[in-house]
C-alpha cells in the first residue's frame, strides 16, 4: 500500500515524517538541509511508493498568511511540477513547532537533544503527518 509523507518546510533545513504502508502511524524519517531537498526526494520516491504529500501552512493566530506563506507556495508549486503523481494536501502547521519542543521533554529527551533543531523539525512533521492522519480517519 502506498505511503503519504509529510514536509515540514524551512528555509535551512526540512523536517519529513513517513506513515506505515497502511496509513495509521506517522513516523519521523530525516531533516535534510533545504538545498538538499529535492535530491533527497527524488531518490526517495524511487525506492519508495508515495502518493501523497502534506505540506504544512503556515498561519499567524488570526489566521492570515505568515511572513514565510510565499517562500512554502514557491517549494509547493515547485513539488507539484517534479511530482505531479503526488497529491498535495496543506494542513494548518501553527503549533506544530511549539507541540514537537513539548513532546520532546515529556519522552525525556536530553537537553542536548531537544537543542537539536532537526530532531524538533522530524519530530514537528510527524505531528502535522499524524493531525492528517486523524483528520481522515474521522471523516
């Protein structure tokens, strides 16, 4: 069965989550630097069946574009023309940051681990994979 990613986009680095080949659990995968991104992918999706990918948007609290809304449309139009078999879905990412610092400390990671700002972008991703994956669940 195939498998849906989920792309936590910034401009230094990329935070990806991978479900099971049923779709019920979202797993961290990598962080790769954001020029990096689009080898990593294309191999990936090689040695990978991936149909869909949930790349997050990012909102202020009122619910308006945030400042980096242009940067993620350009890297998403860019997706969608490298990968037009791959269903994009955008999931509302405010909060995905904050919650994946939080979990961090209640699994009772190192400080130094948590320091780590790509354990936190995996870790966010998986967070934006799973809300997907309930989100269709439910519906």
């Amino acid at each position: 069965m195939p498998r849906v990613i989920a792309i936590d986009w910034g401009s230094k680095r990329v935070g990806l989550a991978i479900t099971d080949e049923l779709q019920l659990i979202a797993s961290p995968l990598t962080t790769v630097d954001t020029k990096d991104i689009w080898t990593y992918l294309q191999t990936y999706f090689i040695k990978e069946n991936v149909v869909k990918a949930v790349i997050g948007l990012p909102l202020q609290m009122n619910g308006l574009p945030s400042e980096s809304q242009g940067r993620i449309e350009q890297f998403v139009k860019e997706f969608q023309n490298k990968f037009p078999d791959i269903q994009v879905v955008r999931i509302d990412e405010r909060f995905t940051s904050k919650m994946a610092s939080q979990s961090m400390v209640q699994s009772g990671m190192r400080k130094s681990q948590r320091q780590n700002k790509g354990n936190v972008d995996q870790i966010a991703a998986t967070i934006l994979l799973q809300d997907y994956l309930l989100r269709k669940a439910i519906s």
